[in-house]
C-alpha cells in the first residue's frame, strides 16, 4: 500500500521533531561550533531510507532550517559578516543536513538492511563532514595558526612546525571539523546497524 502525502509528511515532522531532540543531548561540546551528539543524524537517514531520496533532502534541508534558527539563538553568527552568514548558512546547516537525505542509497542495492542503512548512514555522515570542512576551510581558516599555538597543545606545536599557509589551514579545518564528526559518524553507522535489525523500522510500505 502506497504512502500517502500526509503519512510521509508526518513521519517527517515526527523524525525532524526527535532528530532535533537527540541534538539537544550534547555528549561533547566545542566551544567553537560543533558537538557530537545522541545520534541526532539518525532520525533523517532513518526516514530517508523509509520514503526515497527526495523525501529524505525534503525532510534534511527542513532539519537543517530548524538547526539554523536554533543555532541564532545560540549566538553561532555572532560577528560574523554577511558573507561568511550566508556562507554557513548553505554549508553548515542547508547542505550539511541536507546530504542526509541520501541514505538510502543503497537500498535495493544491497540485499542486507544492516549493511545498506549502515553504510548509507557512514556516507551521508562523510558527506556533512565534507561540508563543514570547507566551511572551516574558506570562512575560519584565519584561526588555525592560533588554534595550534594554544598553551598545552603540543600537538599543534608540532603541525605549526612543520605547516604553514594552505596546508595548515586544511590540516586546521580536517581536525577542528574531525573532532566532533568523525565520533558522530561512528556513533550514527554503529546505532543504524543495531536499528536495521528491526524490519518492522526499517522498512516501510511505499
């Protein structure tokens, strides 16, 4: 039986609603932006795998709006100019949380719910990191000599000496962005393999 509009618009307000909820439950905080959180990616790559790709971008670009006027509230644009606004707003929150929209990718492509949802949730997930990557790459690359160089990061003593100019500022934004999204993507293939193995959520009549 084909779902019908008002089904699938409500499974997605229910998926926005808990995806936005699980964001709120912060395991880790960066005073700069950015947390790893109670796999909040999970309740988009989870509808997105139900109802297709275009409900999915559909249900991640809505996410994404909702993340954005949270994220104001929270003081993230603060003295910021308008471009680099603008610039996060289409990258940090309308892309990244957009690309989950296309978890499903492996549906019907591989025989397995466990390893087609997992791996789609691995992908997208990659996909977001890559977003906020060049986010920190083009709008806050000016910081990365002055993240390194902070008292007790030996580390970053060590990149500092050896890096400079564009490839610190990559190295700069791969680890900042890294910190919070690679656990996040582990989080989320690792709770997609255990949420898989329950036909009766993975799976939906369309």
């Amino acid at each position: 039986m084909k779902k019908s509009t008002v089904h699938i618009i409500t499974e997605s307000g229910i998926c926005i609603a808990l995806a936005t909820i699980l964001s709120m439950i912060m395991i880790y905080h960066l005073p700069y932006g950015g947390s790893i959180t109670a796999v909040s990616m999970l309740p988009i790559c989870l509808f997105s795998y139900r109802n297709g790709i275009r409900a999915g971008l559909a249900c991640g670009f809505v996410h994404g709006l909702l993340q954005m006027f949270l994220g104001i509230t929270q003081g993230v644009f603060k003295g910021a100019d308008l471009f680099t606004t603008f610039g996060m707003v289409v990258l940090d929150y309308l892309l990244a949380f957009g690309v989950l929209g296309f978890a499903c990718l492996f549906r019907g492509k591989i025989k397995s719910h466990c390893v087609a949802f997992s791996l789609g949730c691995m992908i997208v997930g990659f996909a977001r990191y890559v977003c906020h990557i060049l986010s920190g790459y083009i709008f806050f690359k000016s910081y990365a000599e002055w993240f390194f160089s902070q008292e007790g990061f030996t580390l970053g003593e060590k990149i500092l000496a050896g890096f400079g100019g564009e490839p610190l500022y990559w190295i700069y934004t791969l680890i900042y962005n890294g910190s919070f999204m690679i656990p996040e993507i582990i989080l989320t293939t690792l709770a997609g393999l255990v949420v898989a193995r329950y036909p009766k959520i993975i799976c939906s009549t369309k």
